[in-house]
C-alpha cells in the first residue's frame, strides 16, 4: 500500500495558492485512477483506490500545514505503514517553477509542514518536490507561498499536474527515479511564463549547384615576330 499526502491548507481561502501545491498534485493523481470520494479521516481528507495493481491512499491533512504531521502519524498507525510507504508533495522554493525532484529522507529545509512530518514519523519518507519559484526576498517568502499562482503560471502548472498524473504508474511500480524523469520528459517544451524559448535558429541550406571560379583566359605566348613570320610563310 502507498500513502500519498499532499501538503497544503484546508479551505477555499487557500485553494488556490502557492502552498497548495501539494493538494493540487495528489488530487489531479486521485481523479486520473478514478478514486473514491474524500472521507474525513485521519485529521485530513482521504481518498482510496488503485494505480494498477497497487492499493494507494492519497491524504490532504486538515490541520494546516504546521501540524501536517498529526495526520500522517494517524494515517500510518492506522495501516501499519512505514515511512518507505509514504510520499509526500510539496512546494519548494529552490525550485524553478514547473521542475520535479524526488528525494529521500533529509533536512526538512525549514519547510513548516515537512518539519511536522520529521516530528511525527522522523525524516525516513519520500518527497516529491515541487518547485515553485523563489520571490527573491527571504523577506517576502511569507507572502509569496499564501499567494494564489497569477494567471501566467497556469501554463506550466497544469501542465506540471497533468505530468503527474500520467507518469504516477512508476509510483505504484515503486520507482521514483523513473516518475522524475518522465514527468521531465513531459514538460519538456513547458517553461514558466516570461521564459519564453529562445527561436532556433534556421539552418543554413546547401546549394545543389558547386560554384567554382571560372579558369582564366589563356593567355597567348606567341611574339609579334612569329605571327609576322607565319604570315609571310616564313
């Protein structure tokens, strides 16, 4: 069985923020395999169902970010899972926009629901880490996060999304490095608004036809006193 809890908080307010990420991602898998409807259980939203042949379980704890691991805690013990069981989504920073790393235990990188998570049920879990950008100011970080994505971010985050869920297989199939890798394969072509691709430049074409230099005139050898002599018969 596989736990995968998005990262986020509960309510419209936040539906659509920076922060919520997490939810985004686990909810957009969810309804690719067609699973059931949320149940409030383990402090969160839990929905059940299965990608291929694998039992997965995605949870939305609804205790905000902060205390995110309570509901994970409850989740495991409940299922007698271990931390290898569980994937956790989240925004980060350090990402660029539209990028996918996969990682394994760790530093919760002050990352407030990762560091209730390394609380509860210590740092031995999977994360998917999905990068969201970087204000430039640790200053603004707050403010950032709680934001709604502007318009010109739907681009690559539906399209990140969408990745997700295509490539969420090799979850089930236990092998994250391949889920990294084809959701980048995916996405390839997908930049963040105000990144546009730089044009190809056009390739020069071959000429069918080889230009060669025209040989010179040939030049004449013959004197002035030779030609008289032939015109004389002489």
């Amino acid at each position: 069985m596989l736990l995968l809890v998005g990262l986020g908080n509960p309510g419209d307010k936040y539906a659509r923020n920076r922060h919520n990420i997490g939810f985004m991602a686990v909810d957009e898998i969810a309804d690719r395999h067609n699973f059931g409807p949320e149940q409030k259980k383990f402090q969160g939203l839990l929905r059940e169902g299965r990608i291929g042949t694998e039992k997965v379980l995605t949870l939305k704890p609804t205790t905000y970010m902060n205390e995110s691991g309570r509901a994970v805690g409850e989740a495991m013990r409940f299922y007698k899972l271990t931390p290898d069981d569980v994937i956790v989504f989240h925004d980060e920073l350090d990402l660029a926009p539209g990028k996918l790393r996969m990682k394994k235990s760790g530093g919760h990188a002050g990352h407030n629901g990762l560091r209730s998570i390394h609380a509860h049920i210590g740092a031995d879990y999977r994360r998917a880490r999905l990068g969201i950008g970087h204000p430039g100011d640790k200053s603004k970080v707050s403010g950032y996060v709680l934001n709604d994505f502007a318009k010109a971010e739907r681009g690559w985050l539906d399209a990140m999304l969408a990745a997700m869920a295509n490539a969420s297989t090799r979850l089930a199939e236990d092998d994250i490095a391949r889920f990294q890798s084809d959701v980048a394969l995916e996405m390839q072509g997908d930049q963040p608004a105000g990144k546009p691709k730089p044009p190809k430049s056009p390739k020069p074409q071959k000429s069918s036809v080889t230009d060669k230099p025209a040989p010179p005139p040939a030049q004449e050898t013959a004197s002035a006193f030779d030609k008289l002599k032939g015109f004389f018969g002489r």
